[in-house]
C-alpha cells in the first residue's frame, strides 16, 4: 500500500509558496483509483501530492472491519480523521499547489448506516464544509460486472455492491460546482487518459501547460 507520494515528472516552475489546492478522486471499488494515481504520479509533475486512500490505511492496519452498525459507524469516523490529518499535513508544504486525494471525506456516506445529517453531526462538520474542502471531484464509474477486477485484497465487494456503492458515492457529491465524471470505457488506458487530462486540469497554469497536459502522451493515444 502506497504512502503520500508526489509527481515525478520535472518540472520548471518555482517551488510555492503555494495554498494547496484539493481534488477528490473518486469511485466506487473496481472503477481504477488506484491505477489512476499511479499513473499520475508518472505524467503529473513533482508539484502534485498524491494523498493515500485512509480506508487502506485504517483497515489494513487492523482495526476491525465487521458488517454490524456500531463497527461501520466507528470505521467511518476513523476513516475520516484519518483523511483529515493527512490533509492537513500536505496543506502545511508550500511548494505543492495541488493535492489529489485518494477518496475525499464526503465519501464516507456511502458507507455510513444512517442519515447524511447523522454522518456530518457525528464528526462534527457539515455538508457544505466538507464538498467547500476540494476545488474539484474526479468520479470514476464502476466497470459492468463482466470487467470488474477481484485483485485487491482488500475489496470484499461483489460487481453488484460496487456499483450500489458508486451510486451512493455520487448522490454525496451532487452538488459539487466542478465534478467530473469519466464513464467505463472498453480500454481502460482510455479511461485512464480522461480521468489524467481532468486531473491535470486543477494544475496551476505554469504547471498544466509546460509539463502535465503534453505528458500525457506517455500514456498512450486516448480513443
């Protein structure tokens, strides 16, 4: 499992100071995140701080992951701090003006067992703080059952659920002034190259225009 990572890519730009910018990575489990960020980390330039996914962190970790209320409450509120603090440390670097989080925490109600207010109330915030928290949401879609990767050892989710969870994911992001949505794709490297062009969009222009976008040809033609 990845740690905070940053862009490889060089980059002739000034090192900050900057006020990190967020973009939430987003999706319901199969739909290529963590592909996605791997790839980024190649094509984007050593500006862009690439944030771990805090499920990963916390269950991996060990903290108990059972299907009863009172578990998936606390696995929540563990999941959101822990993506808070993570956040807050990249935001005190200065020379990282974009910040690419695996999972925003608004993606907690789509695992949450209650009400939105419940979720917001039980961490101490609101709706409009948390969605005000990124500049930008990249939404990958989960793929039809039929490509739906098992690899992950930590995904305990069927095709059926996954999906269940994508739509839920999007309803919690509705709203969003800049949300981006990049559809399943029968090449994955094409979905990937929408989902790398959106990204780098949230780049500062200096960034964006000398080394992100003419990057991404090091991926592939998009189809």
């Amino acid at each position: 499992m990845p740690g905070l990572t940053y862009g490889t890519h060089p980059c002739a730009c000034p090192d900050g100071p900057h006020r990190v910018r967020r973009v939430a990575l987003t999706g319901g489990p199969g739909a290529g995140k963590t592909a996605v960020l791997e790839m980024a980390g190649r094509v984007l330039c050593r500006h862009t701080a690439l944030l771990p996914e805090s499920a990963s962190i916390v269950f991996s970790g060990g903290f108990p992951r059972r299907a009863d209320d009172v578990a998936r409450r606390a696995a929540q509120r563990a999941i959101f701090y822990v993506q808070r603090q993570i956040e807050w440390l990249v935001d005190q670097d200065a020379r990282t003006p974009l910040a690419i989080c695996d999972r925003g925490t608004v993606d907690g109600l789509a695992y949450w067992p209650g009400e939105p207010a419940e979720f917001y109330r039980d961490v101490g915030t609101d709706r409009a703080s948390e969605l005000g928290r990124y500049v930008g949401v990249v939404h990958l879609r989960v793929p039809p059952p039929s490509a739906y990767n098992h690899q992950n050892p930590l995904r305990v989710e069927s095709p059926e659920e996954a999906r269940r969870i994508d739509d839920r994911i999007f309803a919690a992001w509705s709203g969003h002034p800049r949300r981006i949505v990049v559809e399943p794709r029968d090449d994955f490297l094409a979905k990937a190259h929408e989902a790398l062009v959106a990204l780098a969009s949230f780049l500062p222009e200096c960034c964006r225009g000398h080394v992100a976008v003419a990057s991404m040809s090091d991926l592939g033609p998009a189809t």
